[in-house]
C-alpha cells in the first residue's frame, strides 16, 4: 500500500500560492481536510484499478463529441 503524507493548510496554502489562488486562513482550514480525505481514497482508487484483473476494465458512459464519428454531422 502506498503511504500518505497529509494534507496540511500550510501545503495548500503552498499549492495555491503556486496556482496563484490565495485562499484565506479559514478557507484554508476547510480545504485541507476535504482534500486529504480526497487524496488518500483516490489514491486507494487507483491502486486498486491498477491491479491486473481491471486492466480491461472500461468506463460504463462514454463521452463522445457530435459530429465526430464518421457518418454524423451530415445531412
């Protein structure tokens, strides 16, 4: 299992001074949590879709763009 390094405010007080998105002491204080839970089950997420047996495994909805498929978008 991968390790996580938590997500502090100080890290994304870091981050968004990076993106250029300051975010006030209070904000910073709710993102932080929210993002850490985030980070580690997505993180999870993707260690498990990695394994070998879900390879194959494809979304169930596909995005296509109109127009994009030969035959469509013509009269």
């Amino acid at each position: 299992m991968s390790s996580h390094t938590p997500v502090t405010p100080e890290l994304v007080a870091q981050l968004g001074h990076y993106a250029a998105l300051p975010l006030s002491k209070e904000r910073l204080a709710v993102v932080a949590p929210l993002l850490d839970a985030w980070l580690k089950d997505a993180n999870q997420l993707s260690e498990k879709m990695s394994a070998t047996e879900y390879q194959a495994l494809v979304p169930a909805t596909v995005f296509a763009h109109p127009g994009n498929h030969e035959g469509e978008g013509t009269v």
